[in-house]
C-alpha cells in the first residue's frame, strides 16, 4: 500500500507543478490563436485575434517566437484543465482508496490470528527436529556451526544466526528467492524473514569486501533486490565485516532489536 499511495502523491505532486507552470504561461497573455493554411509554396500560418470590431486574421509565418508563444498558449490552457481534473481525481483516490494486500489486511486482525500468523511462520523455518532448515549445503563452503545446528559460512553468520536464535525469530538461510517465476537461478539472501504482519524483510551480511569478484556479485544482488522493491533501511538490512574482517556483535543486536524484534511484541 505504501508504494501505491507513494505513487500517487508523487503523481499528485507533479500534476500541481504542470497547474502552475500552465496559470504561468497563461498569465503573460499572448493574444489570438493559431490557423493553418495549405499554400503551394507551404504551410502559412495565421494568427487570429478579436479587437473590439471583427475577426482579423494576420499572417505570421515568418514570426516564430509569436508562433510559439500562442502554441504555449494552448498547449498550456489544454494541460491546465487536464491538471485540474487529474488533481481533484487523485485526491479522491487517495480519500477513498482501500488497500487489501495481505499486509495490510493481516494488521487489522486481533492478536489471536496475529499469533496464529507468527506461529505459522515460525515452523515453516523449521525441520522435523524443531531446527532452522539448511536449505542448501556444501561442507566445503559451510563450515561454521551455529547454537541451533545450522551450518554457515563464516564467523560472523554464526553471530547473527546466534542472536536471531536467541530472541525466538524465525528465519530462513540461504533460501531460493526467485527474481522472476520459474527462475532456474534464483538468488539466496543470508536471511529471510515472513514478518508476523505480512512483509518479507531480507538481510544480507557482506564480509569479504576485499575482494573484487564478491562486490560485483553482490552489486548484482542489490540490483535485482531494487527490482523487486527492497530497500535498505526499509525491507533490506545490509551489514559488514570491517576492514580486518571482524563483525560486530553488539551492532548486530541493535539491527535485530531496531529492525526485527518490534514485529514479535505484543
């Protein structure tokens, strides 16, 4: 909903630029209006203007900025009228609209199917065994044991995975998110988060910034993340190692409890 109501204030915004930009055209008063003639040397171009007594009609072919001045002149009272109806429809829209995505529709339940909502969450995370599920692994690669069981790749994740485990939040690691249907190479954030109240957060944690192929490979990942409408600081947290490759933890406890934990208090 949010983006949609975005989408029309900046459309709204841009509709009253054009109202005014149009009054300010209007108000240099330009005389007359335009008529075209055809003439076998060309097009002649007339202005026609009312003084007082009857019509008259001037040709001003040769008179380019007159020209352009009275074709201002309509285009700018033709888009004032438009802006005018667009800006009356958009406010309306905006009073009457109802959003109904899942999200917005989830917020407005009591706290039973909120909790129903988050429970839910929560064991679609898990394996048989109660344990966050390792979607994918390769012992070469995930070589880091976390509290809960999960295998990582590197010392910082077992932090982060330590800390979500710790506060009872459920996530997903490395799991498939297809940047289109049927996508045969979908990407794999860190973390995964169905939020209780609808949303989908992801968290990605860059630790080996040194080295040039694993910039570009994320820098594609922020593009596609961008696409498909996630945003650092509002649905996409994004941390690092430091230049020593060390991850901090209590820094690590301020995103969960800044961007994570206000979704599971009641």
């Amino acid at each position: 909903m949010d983006d949609f109501l975005e989408m029309v204030e900046e459309e709204l915004h841009h509709q009253k630029i054009l109202l005014k930009k149009s009054k300010q055209v209007l108000k240099k008063g330009t005389e007359g209006t335009l008529r075209c003639r055809s003439r076998k040397e060309g097009t002649a171009i007339y202005r026609i203007k009312r003084e007082g007594g009857p019509q008259q009609e001037v040709n001003i072919t040769d008179q380019k900025d007159l020209i352009e001045a009275l074709l201002d002149k309509k285009v700018s009272k033709v888009t004032l009228n438009a802006a005018e109806k667009n800006i009356r429809a958009l406010q309306k829209l905006k009073e009457q609209y109802q959003p109904n995505t899942f999200t917005d529709i989830i917020g407005q339940l009591s706290k039973s199917y909120l909790d129903a909502v988050a429970a839910l969450g929560s064991a679609q995370t898990l394996d048989e065994e109660g344990r966050p599920i390792q979607y994918h692994f390769d012992p070469e690669k995930h070589i880091h044991e976390t509290n809960c069981g999960l295998m990582v790749r590197s010392k910082s994740e077992v932090i982060i995975t330590n800390a979500l485990t710790s506060y009872g939040i459920p996530f997903s690691y490395e799991k498939d998110f297809p940047r289109y249907e049927d996508d045969p190479w979908p990407m794999q954030p860190d973390y995964t988060f169905d939020l209780p109240n609808g949303e989908v957060k992801l968290w990605e944690h860059l630790g080996m910034l040194k080295k040039e192929k694993y910039c570009k490979h994320n820098a594609d990942k922020l593009y596609w993340y961008q696409k498909l409408g996630f945003h650092i600081g509002r649905n996409l947290i994004i941390t690092q190692d430091d230049a020593k490759g060390n991850c901090s933890s209590p820094y690590i406890d301020k995103m969960i409890r800044e961007h994570l934990l206000p979704y599971y208090r009641r």
